[in-house]
C-alpha cells in the first residue's frame, strides 16, 4: 500500500516510544502489501475493525489506535491519526 503519510508514524514513534517498535512493523508490513478488501487487512491485522469508513488498528498491545482510511482501487491508504486509547475512547477523532 502507498502510506500517506509516514510523517505521522515518524511523529507517533517519537510521541510514544514505547510503541517505536510496534509502529514500525505495522509501517514495514502495510507498504509490503496490496490490499483488495477488508478480509485481506483483517488477514495480516486480526484486531482491526472497520469503524464506519475508517480502519481502526490496535498498535502496540492495544496502547495506540491507529486510524486509517483505506482507498483499496488506488492502493493507498491515508494515516487519520493515531491515538492513545483513552484519547480514541473520547470519540473526538469521528
């Protein structure tokens, strides 16, 4: 998938270190692969959950939300944000 956009992983890892790691194998893992549709995204990201027209992944142990709006005709995929659990709990991000 082409990412749009790294940036917010970069500023994300140096945010939260703790899930450098984490956010790094999702980046490496998600520009290998072309998605067609949600079954292949649930494949490689067995916690992801489609939240209306958004992506929602579990980053980290369940310490980041990572929010995405996949566009699987062009093969992109837009990073919305990337959120603590609780500031996800909020809602704010809809």
């Amino acid at each position: 998938m082409h990412i749009i956009s790294h940036a917010k992983v970069l500023q994300a890892q140096a945010q939260y270190p703790s899930c450098l790691v984490a956010l790094d194998n999702w980046y490496r893992l998600t520009k290998r692969v072309r998605w067609q549709n949600f079954s292949q995204v649930k494949a490689c990201f067995p916690a992801v959950d489609k939240v209306g027209d958004k992506f929602v992944f579990d980053i980290g142990g369940n310490k980041l939300r990572l929010i995405a709006a996949i566009h699987f005709n062009t093969g992109r995929l837009f990073v919305r944000a990337i959120l603590t659990h609780n500031d996800y709990d909020k809602g704010d991000w809809k």
